[in-house]
C-alpha cells in the first residue's frame, strides 16, 4: 500500500463544501462534494493507508464476538424536508432520488397538487405536490435553510406496482427508527399532515414526521382524479 501520512489532509468538503460554508466555486459544477474528484480522492486515500500495528487483530476479536441482536420492530426510513417540516419514509416504498429535472404540463389536467408527468428511465410518471397536498408553505426560493445551502431533489416513490414522483427541498439520508422512538403526532400539526402521519420520532435535535406509505399513495391516486 502506499503511505499518504505525509500527504495533506483532504477536508475541503468540512471546510468550504457542502458541510462547510458551501463557498467553494465547485460547487456549483458538481452540485454535491461526493461528484467532486477531490472528494473521490480523499476516499480513495483512506484505502492507501497503511494497516496500523495491531488492526487486524483488533477486527478479528470484534468480528468473533456476540452479535447484538437487531431491535425487532425497527423501521428503515428516507429522510426528507419540505420547507420546515422533516418527513421521513419507508425505504419499502422508496425508489430513488433525482436530480430536479422538467415537469412537463398536462393540458387541462395539470393544477397545483397535480403539477405534470416527469420522464424517468424513459417513463411518464405522474408528479405530484406533497407540500401542497399537505398545506405546507413554499420553501425559501434561493435553496438556503438554516443557513445552509440545499439541492431540491425529485423522490420516485413506489407501492404495489404504482409509481409517483414528488419534489422535496432536501434528502438528508435513510436512518433506523427504534419503536421506543416513535409517539404519536402532537396536535399543533396541521390536520392535512396528520392524515398522512403515522408518528413522529426525534432525530438530531428536531421532530420527524414518518408517514403512512398507503395512506400517502391513496391521496396520492385522488388527486389524480379530482
């Protein structure tokens, strides 16, 4: 392997990208620190290390131990915000998260909830408005939330064959939510979105909604018809 000890540490993403101040002109090319080659140069750096005294051995008592068993009941979930409110969905019903790309109209059709079809993998899929759907408020129009730069994201969700689309203001990732996590939805949320929240768990600092993947697919198929 080769050494990188006297190599200078790659935190650039920390300092000036996307978990920094986001002031590094790249950004604007790559869109994201993990599209950047320098970022991929810093992981591929940690391959070239060498092993510490000791490593190996270390992981060979870790792998031969105990497993701890899973906590039964845990939820995989997506995150996402929609302007101030934190969501989160069953990986079960997630499909994936785009790029922001053309929504195309549908003459007579298209509306506020209903916003238009969008191609993905070279199918139509219809677009629909959760925010609106939910009564919450538009995000700030310059993409910055606490602070803090954002790239909207288009959420391709699925459930029994079914596929719809969604925009979000940001995807922060997927996480386990334990079952002694989850409690019911306080009553200052707004009725739309507690139609469509199954409960809401804490998560680095704040409350997330986790909502219900049928009853969102079932308002999803209305606002198709109305």
């Amino acid at each position: 392997m080769t050494s990188t000890e006297n190599q200078p540490a790659l935190t650039c993403w920390k300092e000036k990208g996307v978990a920094g101040d986001a002031s590094c002109p790249r950004l604007a090319e790559f869109g994201h620190c993990r599209n950047c080659p320098e970022y991929a140069r810093a992981g591929r750096s940690l391959f070239d290390r060498n092993i510490p005294a000791g490593f190996q051995e270390e992981w060979a008592i870790m792998l031969a131990g105990i497993k701890k068993a899973e906590s039964p009941g845990a939820v995989s979930a997506v995150v996402f915000r929609l302007n101030d409110e934190f969501l989160a969905l069953k990986t079960v019903a997630f499909l994936k998260a785009l790029e922001m790309r053309p929504i195309h109209r549908v003459p007579f059709r298209t509306n506020h909830v209903f916003r238009g079809v969008v191609n993905v993998d070279g199918v139509l899929l219809p677009c629909i408005s959760a925010a609106e759907l939910m009564g919450i408020s538009a995000a700030d129009p310059s993409g910055k939330h606490d602070g803090h730069q954002c790239y909207r994201r288009l959420m391709v969700i699925t459930r029994e064959g079914a596929r719809f689309v969604f925009p979000v203001d940001e995807v922060l990732g997927v996480i386990r939510v334990l079952p002694n996590q989850m409690q019911k939805p306080p009553e200052t949320v707004s009725k739309s979105l507690t139609a469509l929240t199954m409960h809401v768990f804490p998560w680095e600092n704040r409350m997330v909604g986790l909502l219900d993947d049928q009853k969102l697919f079932t308002t999803f198929h209305g606002s198709l018809t109305h």
